[in-house]
C-alpha cells in the first residue's frame, strides 16, 4: 500500500474531519494486487496521490473486501458500502 502512510498523516494533520476520509479496497482476479479507494474532504488533497485514477460516485464498489480507514459507524459509509464477509 503505496499511499497509506501518506495517507495516515493527512488524516491526522486534519483530524477534525476525520470522518470524511476513507480508504478501502477490493479484491482482484490477482491475489496479489487489490484495487485501492480513497475518500478526502477537500478535492485539493488528491494532489498528493499522484498515480491515482479519480472516479466517479457511481463507479465506487458498493462491496468492498478490507476497510482500512474510515469511520464505519456513520451512515454515510453503512449507505455506501457493505462487506463481502457480512451478508
């Protein structure tokens, strides 16, 4: 994971809106490569992701496999996402 760590100390140098930044990810056909999916609350933080492909909302996967950031007990996530392990 390429972008964690970077993605950690953005979050934490803007804690107050923690619960608007989200990473997660799928699993692919390769078991060695997972499609990665970040959420920030300013548009300007994606500059730092370099490499990264910009999707729409209705592109997201309403599945995902691993959580690694986020604030799963909001209703914005819970609405957004479930997980392949819970029916």
């Amino acid at each position: 994971m390429p972008y964690f760590e970077q993605f950690e100390k953005l979050l934490l140098a803007n804690g107050t809106m923690y619960r608007e930044f989200i990473m997660v990810s799928t699993k692919t056909e390769n078991p060695f490569v997972d499609d990665f999916y970040i959420g920030v609350p300013n548009e300007a933080f994606l500059a730092l992701f370099d490499g990264l492909e910009r999707i729409g909302e209705s592109d997201l996967p309403k599945v995902i496999d691993t959580l690694h950031i986020a604030d799963a007990s909001t209703e914005q996530f819970k609405s957004r996402f479930s997980f392949t392990h819970i029916p």
